[in-house]
C-alpha cells in the first residue's frame, strides 16, 4: 500500500499545503468532494489573512510556476484571494465523496442503517440507492448542482496525490518552495503520501479552513516542519 521515500538527500524546497477558507457546508458539516460551491464572506476574510501569515514565513513569495490549486472554485478562490495566481491541478481535487456527498454524516448514518465512516469504510461501502443528482440551495440563495456517484476510495486518493508530488519534486530539488492550495482530506492523504505511511492515518492530522502545513526533508527524512499554522 505505502513506500519508503528514497533519494530524498536532493529535495532542498519546502512544500507548502494551503486549506482553502470556510464554505457553507465546511460550517454545516455536509461533505463537500466535487460540489462546486463558493467560500463564505468570512472564508474569503480567513483567505486574505492566510496569504499574509504565508507571506511572513516566506517573504520572497513562490515563482509563478511554482503555485497550484484544485481547480474548484473554493481552493481557486483562496489561492487568489491570499495574494497568489495558481495553475490548476486536477490531483488536488479533494476527495470524491460519492453516495455520501452533500450530506452530513448523521444523515449519511441514517440512509445506511448503522455506522459509518468515510476513513475506515468509504463511498463505496453506501448502497447504490444513495446515488443520485439534485440542487442545495446555499445560505447566500446560490444553487449548485450535486451528484452522488459511486465516488472514491481513500486508496484511489493516494495514488492520485502522487501525481501532484511527481509534479513539485523537480522544483523542489532545486531548493524551490512550491505551493498547494486544496482541500483537507486530500492534503491529509498527501501528507501520508509524502512520508511513506497508510492514507488512512491521514484522520489524525487536523486541517482548519485557511490553514497551512510544511513539509520538507530533514536529515534524509521527509517530515512535517509545521503543521496546521
């Protein structure tokens, strides 16, 4: 399932992982993977703060080539709100939620007749009668679209953050910082990915809305230097 990191003497850059700011369902705690929704007034306030705590711990900023987000709307948002121009990255996406998305885990428990976890269970685990399209109107009166597919595994996640990994590597050995800006679960999971450990141990990191982590290499290791700053 996981690999030892190898050749890790040569990575000299820091990575830097950005959450993007607080949405409606961020609050109302309604799974959010592929539902395109916007962030808040406050997540766009938390955004702005975020891009100047960022500029503190590197005041030479990130090279225009060097700063990806999650093509959704939310991490787009906050990447430019903070003060930076990303190129999207389809493997930053966050999670595919699936039969679960748009709903709040009491919700998802209740359809599914018993416990449920997204971590130790999956989308995959709902029945099928979960799947489905229709609107969420937002507290600012926007309707979006959700749909409610099959979804992903936590292991079809880690595989995918590898590609967002291969695509900073090469700047980072060359003592480049490269910046992040998605989601939690994702980042998470792309923290396990980095050191080498089981996706699933990505629940006991914590990510809030408009936070940020470091991770880099220290003495041949990959490791976390900050975490949820």
């Amino acid at each position: 399932m996981f690999e030892i990191n190898r050749g890790n003497d040569a990575i000299t850059g820091r990575l830097v992982l950005m959450r993007h700011g607080q949405t409606a369902w961020s609050e109302s705690g309604q799974y959010t993977g592929r539902t395109n929704i916007p962030l808040t007034d406050v997540g766009e306030q938390q955004a702005r703060d975020a891009g100047v705590r960022i500029r503190e711990l590197f005041p030479q900023g990130f090279d225009a080539d060097c700063v990806f987000a999650s093509p959704l709307r939310r991490a787009q948002q906050t990447a430019c709100l903070a003060g930076f121009d990303p190129q999207p990255l389809d493997a930053l996406m966050e999670w595919d939620y699936g039969r679960a998305e748009g709903r709040t885990r009491a919700t998802v428990r209740q359809m599914h007749g018993g416990e449920w976890d997204v971590w130790r269970d999956g989308p995959q685990s709902l029945d099928q009668s979960m799947e489905g399209d229709w609107t969420e109107t937002l507290p600012n009166g926007e309707h979006v679209p959700v749909h409610n597919g099959p979804g992903e595994s936590v292991e079809d996640v880690y595989e995918r953050v590898q590609i967002a990994i291969d695509t900073a590597l090469p700047k980072l050995t060359e003592g480049r910082n490269v910046l992040f800006v998605a989601h939690a679960h994702v980042l998470r999971i792309l923290t396990m990915r980095w050191l080498g450990l089981e996706p699933h141990l990505g629940r006991l990191l914590r990510f809030d809305t408009a936070h940020y982590s470091v991770l880099t290499v220290y003495k041949g290791d990959r490791v976390i230097e900050r975490w949820n700053c």
